[in-house]
C-alpha cells in the first residue's frame, strides 16, 4: 500500500481559486472522472483518504463520489450525519494510518487533499508518491500547495508526461529532507607580531 497524491496546481502554485474552488475544476477541458490523468491514476487505488473539509461537501451529495473506494478521513470530530457507515476516521495521521494498513482494500490510497492533509502524512513520512498536474492557468491567489513555513523537501522526478489540454502530470517521489543551513563565522588568520628590534 502507497499513499498519493494527484493534484492539480496552477502555474503561480495555487490548488484553489480564491474562492475555495479546485485548481483543476476552473480549467474548461475539465470531464468529472475522465480528464487530467485521474482514470489511469485512480485504476490502481483501492481508497481513498482527506481531511474533513475535502470529506463534508459529498455527504448528501446527490452521488456518492468514491463507489468502489474505502474511504478514510483525518478529522478530531464525529463525522457529520448522512456519512455512509463503511467510512472511517481518525483524530491524528499516525492512528488513520494504522487503520488504513489494517484495512481489506487492494491497491494503493489516493491522498485526495487538502493543504494540511498532504502536509501531516508528509512530516510523518507516510506521502510515498507526490503527484501533481501542472494546469496551463493563472490563478493569482487561493490556496497554495504547501502552507507556509511548510519544511523543505527535495523531490525526485519518476516520470512526466504532457496531457491533451497542455496540463503536465509530474509524478515524484521523496527524496531526502533539506537540512537547514547555519552561518559559520568567519575567522581571520591570526599574525604574529614581531618584537621591536
């Protein structure tokens, strides 16, 4: 089991408009299950994981939005009423990690978001596959992929590939942690001073 992110950022590094909308739900080529690389991503995915903000929009939805998928959500408090009863939670990333390893799925998970989501299995080093879909579009404001003060984190690049409406899907995987730079001081060579003659 791997956990994974397909997201889609615009090309200034938002994931939502300012108006909370998805990134990749404000490009007009948008199909609902069939566009930007989801169908081939989600084919090897047997859950799904969020945070409950992600989670609440798509209970009492008029479909539900993941079939054949397990679902599990990062959340401190009960799940809101109308929430299918196979649906699993849990207060820390560590716990809903525990749950979804314990889990009877096949396939890997989709780390459908959002910002903080993507953040906590990240620091708890549980984010086996960042990938993201380079949208053609300028937001200019909303939410960003990262938070800020997020720790830096170098990437490794396991393939790229150019989709039909000129969006880039970039898959990478975690590479080492970027350790802080500290200053060194400098010295200045020391003299030795000679005696008067």
């Amino acid at each position: 089991m791997k956990i994974k992110t397909h997201i889609g950022v615009s090309l200034d590094g938002y994931i939502t408009s300012a108006d909370g909308l998805p990134a990749v739900l404000t490009m007009p080529t948008f199909e609902t299950g069939r566009s930007h690389g989801l169908p081939e991503f989600i084919a090897g995915c047997g859950a799904v994981v969020m945070g409950r903000n992600t989670f609440e929009p798509a209970v009492g939805s008029p479909s539900w939005p993941w079939p054949d998928l397990r679902v599990f959500v990062l959340t401190t408090r009960p799940l809101p009423a109308g929430t299918p009863e196979h649906v699993v939670s849990a207060p820390t990333p560590e716990k809903l990690l525990e749950l979804m390893r314990a889990a009877d799925f096949d396939g890997d998970v989709h780390l459908v978001g959002g910002q903080r989501t993507i953040e906590v299995f990240r620091n708890i080093n549980a984010l086996d596959s960042f990938g993201v879909v380079l949208l053609p579009i300028l937001l200019g404001d909303g939410m960003r992929l990262t938070p800020a003060a997020s720790p830096p984190q170098h990437l490794r690049l396991e393939s790229s590939r150019t989709l039909a409406d000129g969006s880039i899907e970039h898959i990478y995987s975690l590479a080492a942690a970027i350790a802080a730079r500290t200053s060194t001081p400098r010295t200045s060579s020391s003299r030795t001073e000679r005696s008067p003659a």
